[in-house]
C-alpha cells in the first residue's frame, strides 16, 4: 500500500489543541542545522501515517536539514529505496532487524531476503546496513543463533559494499563488540540509539566507532547514558530520533519524529556543557562523515 502521506499532524504542532496524543509543539529552532540519522518514516504513529515530505519540511524549519530513513524488514527496506528516490534530504540504510532475521530463518526465507538487501543496498543514496545487531530483550532461545548469524551477514555486506553498519544492540553490549571484533569491523560503525555506559563508550572512543544518542539520554534516569556522553569523543557522536519511538522529555510518550530532536540536541549540550552551535555544527560534520554527503 503506497502510503497516504497526510501533512495533517505536522500542519500546526501544539497550536491545533492536538493534545496529549498528538505531535507536541514544534521546539525553537536550532541555531546551526543538524541531522537526525536513524528514523523510521514508515511506521505509523497509531491512526497517523507520516508524509514524508511534510515531516522533513517542518524538521527543516528547526534546523534539522537531514535524515537517514532505516529499514527493518524487506517491506521497509523497499520503503526506504523508494522514499531516498522521492527527497534528496533523506539516505537510507536497509537491513532485516535483528528481531525479525529468526522469523526470516524459520520460514527458510533468510538468504534470499540477506540477497534482496544487499541488491537495495547498491541505490548510490543507501549509506548504511542496518538496523542489524543482537537484541537479547526481545529475541530468546533458538532465535538467538538465527539472529547472531544474520549479524555477521550484514556486517558482512556492509563490508563488501563499502557501506556504514548501523548497529541495533539491545541488552547485549558484550557480544555486539564481540562479533564485530571476530568478523573485522567495517570501516564505519554507529550504534543507533546508544543505550551503553562508560565502558562501552571507552571502546566506541577506541575503534573509532560512532555514537548515536536518541531521546532516551534526555530522561530523568539515564544516568549511565550520560555518563557515557560525557566521556564520547565529540568526533564519534551523532543525534537520532528512532522515530516514532523515544520520544525526547518532556513529550515522552507521544509521537516522535525528526522536528524533535532539538530537545535531544539542547539536552546534550547542557550535560556536556558545550555551547549549542559549536555542538549542532560538529554533529553535523559527524554525521557526514559517517554517511558521506546528502547533497
Ligand atoms: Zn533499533
Ligand atoms: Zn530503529
């Protein structure tokens, strides 16, 4: 089903009466224009289906000039190629999630559909494989090995085409490192929705790896996820919404998308006391770095 696209939500954030519901008022823009590197334009926000275009206009009225659409499963990668083709201010990364590759591998479907992603990997505006990883919250038992083979056969691809591997670590900081030293890491690494301590940051710093905080460093009880930011190298940090999960304070728990992320952006230039401007610029500079240009 080609998607609806309605503006609708975005018309007039928080001046429509939206609600607590709805989409929260739009934040003040901020002062240098970021990227928001891991959203999924594709998922609904209950009845709301998303508008591309629309969510990334009114990103870009506050200064969020970029995004980088992900693909969890052969429908949303479809999805992700077609979108990249439609506006030139997204990239894209294709993968099978870490939590879908098991059900893949039990219906005998893995292989083919590890062969259709790398094909939509080979779109010029595809920058990543992922998101691929190890979650041992959601993923239990059998599917364990489905999902720890499918890893390695991203990081596989990820290497051979040259691309950035988006990382999906839920629970299982440990062995995500693990398997990324045993199969040679590729030459670009982002761990989408940083969820590790100080201890992960430490080797993140070392390998030169990215990471990507998304609205849960603004909660209240975060306190090894910002004690991990506060030791990142500035180089190796990069904003993300995973939209329309994770929705930054003080709108937990209502739609997320990438106009949001300057909440996320403001929080994480007060916990590193670095002034706005010079960190938007270098999350900016980050960001092309891991994904190559958006021009
Ligand atoms: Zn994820
Ligand atoms: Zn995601």
């Amino acid at each position: 089903m080609s998607t609806p696209l309605t503006p609708a939500p975005f018309r007039a954030p928080g001046s429509d009466g939206s609600g607590r519901h709805g989409y929260p008022p739009a934040p003040e823009p901020l002062p240098v224009p970021v990227m928001d590197n891991h959203t999924h334009l594709d998922f609904p926000n209950a009845d709301v289906t998303v508008d591309v275009s629309a969510a990334l206009d009114i990103a870009g009225s506050v200064g969020v000039q970029g995004a980088v659409q992900v693909g969890c499963d052969l429908e949303s990668s479809r999805f992700t190629v077609q979108a990249v083709d439609q506006d030139p201010r997204l990239l894209g990364a294709v993968a099978i999630h870490p939590n879908d590759a098991p059900d893949y591998a039990k219906r005998g479907e893995l292989e083919d559909a590890l062969a259709e992603i790398e094909d939509l990997a080979s779109h010029p505006r595809i920058r990543a494989i992922g998101e691929t990883g190890l979650d041992f919250f959601r993923t239990e038992g059998e599917g364990l090995k489905h999902q720890r083979y499918s890893f390695r056969r991203h990081i596989d691809i990820a290497k051979r085409l040259g691309l950035t591997l988006q990382i999906h670590d839920r629970d299982a900081h440990d062995d995500v490192v693990q398997v990324l030293r045993e199969e040679g890491a590729p030459e670009r690494v982002v761990f989408h929705c940083f969820s590790g301590d100080e201890e992960l940051a430490r080797t993140c710093n070392n390998e030169g790896w990215y990471m990507s905080f998304a609205g849960t460093v603004t909660f209240k009880n975060a306190a090894n996820l910002r004690a991990a930011l506060a030791i990142a190298e500035p180089a190796r940090v990069l904003v993300e919404t995973d939209a329309p999960f994770l929705t930054p304070h003080p709108f937990r728990g209502r739609p997320n998308a990438s106009y949001l992320i300057p909440h996320t952006v403001r929080t994480m230039a007060e916990l590193t006391s670095t002034e706005l401007s010079g960190l938007c610029a270098q999350i900016a500079e980050n960001s092309v770095r891991a994904y190559g240009s958006w021009d």
